[in-house]
C-alpha cells in the first residue's frame, strides 16, 4: 500500500478516519480530530492502517440538504419581499 499525506486511512480494527501527515519507512504519522474537537497526532505501523472508504452517498447528501436549505432561504425572502411591496 502507497501512502502519501493527506491520505485518508483507518486503522484495520476499524476507528474514526486517519489523515496522513508523514510517511517514513514502516510507519506512519496520522491526525485526527477527537469527539470533543481535540487534534491528535500519532505515529502507527503502516501494518495497521488500511486506506479509508469515502461514501461519496454523504457528501451528496450533505450537498443537497444544503441546497434545500438555500431554496428555502430563496423562498423565504421572495415571500417577505411580496409583503413589503
């Protein structure tokens, strides 16, 4: 497996996504963002990292709620100004 910074990985075991900062012989230095926001920062053997599987499903979700979201602001406002008007 070839890794390069600002690969996304996870542990094998499974765990929150892993984003690579370094890659040096047989390890590798992620970080990632706790619960709570705290930034962690460790070094792991390349043995136990596999690369992450993005769901493409979510980030076109997300985009759609936002756009819902923006129609309705849309609506919204043509609603208040044919009030004013």
């Amino acid at each position: 497996m070839e890794l390069k910074p600002g690969d996304v990985v996870i542990l094998k075991s499974g765990g929150h996504p892993l984003t690579v900062a370094e890659v040096n012989d047989d390890t590798v230095e992620c970080l990632w963002m706790g619960g709570e926001g705290d930034l962690f920062r460790e070094t792991l053997p390349k043995a136990v990292l596999e690369p992450a599987e993005i769901d493409d499903a979510e980030d076109e979700q997300d985009e759609d709620e936002s756009k819902n979201d923006e129609d309705e602001d849309d609506d919204h406002k043509k609603k208040k100004s044919k009030k004013v008007a």
